[in-house]
C-alpha cells in the first residue's frame, strides 16, 4: 500500500523520454486518478507533450454521454481530449475480448495521427492478480505468470503500466481527495462475463490472504525466471541451430539432447511457428517428451506438428521441414 503520492517525476520517470503520451480514458476511477497525476505532471512543466482519448464502443445508450464527461475532465485539467467511436457491426460474443481489441486499435491509430510514441494505461495491482489468475487456469507457462509488464512494444508504441504496483483503492483516493467525479461501468457487475467472475473469487482470496501483492511478487519472479529462460534459449539457438532456410531447420541433436528439456521445447516450438504454425503448448510439451524417450531408447523418430515434420535423421541431426500438403481421396 502506497503511505503517500510519490511525486510525478518519479512515478512517471519511465515516460519522461517519450515525444508525446496519449492516456486510454474511460472515466473510471482508475483512469480518471492516472488523468489527475499525469495532469500534475504537466503542471511542472517538465512532462513531454500529453493527450487522452476515449474509446466510445457504443454498447451502452450512456457510453457517448460518459465520453463527453471524459472530455469535460480533461477541460478541467488543461489536458487535450478526443472521442474515437467504434464505427460498423458490433460483436454478439467474447465481445469484451473485441471490444478491448478494437479499443486498442483506436488508441494506436490515434497516438500515431498525433505524434505520440507511449500510449499510457491505468492497470493496477487488483488487474495484475486477476490476469495471472486467469492464466493460471488456462494453464500459462512461466512466461504468462510475469502478468502485464509495465511495458512493452506495441505496434510501435510503447504502452506503459505505471501503476500496475497501486492497488484500485488508492487510484479511487486519488480521485475522491481532488473532487474528480468517475464512472462505474455497470458491465463490472455483470456476472454473465468472466471478468466480473473472477472479481468474486479474487475477493475470496483475499480474505484469506491472497491478495494482490502476493500476485505482485509472484509476477515480479516470473518475469525474471523468464528472462532467465529466454537467455537460456537464445544461447541454445545459437550452438544448436546448423542451418535454416524459409522451409526447414537442421538442429544439432546431441547439443539438443543434453539441453535443458524448457529450453529444448522454447528452441522447437520457435522453429515450428517460423515455418508452419505456433503449436498449443500442451501439443509441444507432448512432442518433446516423445522426442527425449527417443533419444533414451536411441531410436529413430519422427512426428508432425504446426504443419511441419520433425524428424530425427539420426543421433546427430534434427530436421524440421513444411508438411507436404495431404492428398484427400474422393
């Protein structure tokens, strides 16, 4: 828990080499409280140039008057604002799924018409738990219990997390100690998406002290076992990997054999989707534990995965090629 503000120079130190910062608006507490500290930012007149926007999906009959209060904000605080509206059919499932994909599309395609090279978003602590918590059920690996990182590449940009250590609370502080309304979006209690589901079970964790900050360092040490195992991989790569064209791959088997089996698997499953298609990780799990028994009975082996053939020509070579199209019978 935060014991005060930090000041805006630090908090956003991240973002201080940035051209120009767009921030994603909703009208949520949580946006609405990084809208208030990024506008005090600006006022000490050392931030790069600054604009929100928000995203109207138009699901909702209020979501256009919700925007304009965006807007209004924004007026408030000195602090440019635009309004994107999501133009076309709408979807009639997984439609929190689409409408966060479109969403991002928008803010990207904004911050590039406008100049900006970060585009800056309100996720926090409580956010991070249910992310990896929705990981965990679909059985992520390691690299997937990291969470959302504070930031990364997208499409250009970089998006930046800087409050992903505040929990929802303090943001809600935020807002209520400079008198700056927000929305509650009606769709958080709606039990028939996962999200809200999930912030059923988070609560009932935390009462039993599985809060937030646990997931926080939980996160914190995956991202550097991650980071770890990537090195790990690339150094592999780079000793195993013979020769590559578009259409295959010779790997040095014995270098592979005597390799750490999670980077054996990263190495293959890399190779798989540069000339087929990314495999199920569950699918790659099963492809190497079949490929280490192979080498154990010091057998020949073959197998197809991700529209490729992987075949182990003999104890010293792996070859990866593109699956000859099947020839269907009438």
């Amino acid at each position: 828990m935060l014991v005060s503000e930090p000041a805006p120079a630090d908090l956003f130190a991240g973002l201080a080499s940035a051209r120009g910062i767009l921030l994603g608006l909703s009208g949520g507490p949580d946006s609405v409280a990084a809208l208030a500290l990024l506008a005090d930012w600006k006022q000490s007149g050392a931030s790069p140039a600054m604009s929100a926007a928000t995203f109207d999906h138009g699901f909702r009959a209020a979501s256009r008057e919700e925007a304009e209060h965006c807007a209004r904000l924004c007026a408030r605080l000195d602090i440019a604002h635009s309004i994107l509206t999501w133009e076309g059919d709408k979807p009639t499932t997984r439609i929190q799924e689409e409408a966060r994909d479109a969403r991002y599309g928008a803010l990207i395609a904004h911050a590039k018409t406008i100049g900006a090279d970060h585009l800056v978003t309100a996720h926090h602590a409580d956010d991070q738990m249910e992310t990896i918590l929705f990981r965990l059920m679909r059985g992520s690996s390691i690299g997937g219990l990291a969470g959302m990182r504070a930031q990364l590449n997208r499409e250009g940009l970089t998006h930046a997390r800087p409050f992903l250590g505040w929990r929802k609370s303090e943001l809600m502080t935020v807002c209520e100690a400079r008198g700056l309304n927000y929305i509650q979006d009606p769709s958080n209690e709606d039990p028939r998406f996962a999200r809200t589901r999930m912030r059923r079970l988070t609560a009932q964790l935390e009462e039993e002290g599985l809060g937030p900050e646990t997931f926080t360092r939980l996160a914190a040490r995956a991202a550097r076992a991650e980071a770890a195992l990537v090195e790990g991989t690339e150094r592999l790569t780079a000793e195993a990997l013979l020769r590559h064209t578009d259409e295959a791959s010779e790997l040095n088997a014995k270098r592979l054999k005597n390799a750490p089996a999670e980077h054996v698997l990263r190495l293959l499953m890399a190779e798989i989707a540069r000339i087929g298609q990314m495999p199920r990780l569950e699918q790659a799990e099963a492809l190497v534990a079949d490929l280490s028994a192979a080498w154990a009975a010091d057998t020949p082996w073959r197998s197809t995965l991700g529209g490729t053939l992987i075949d182990l020509k003999s104890d010293s070579v792996l070859v990866i090629t593109r699956e000859a199209p099947r020839k269907w019978g009438l």
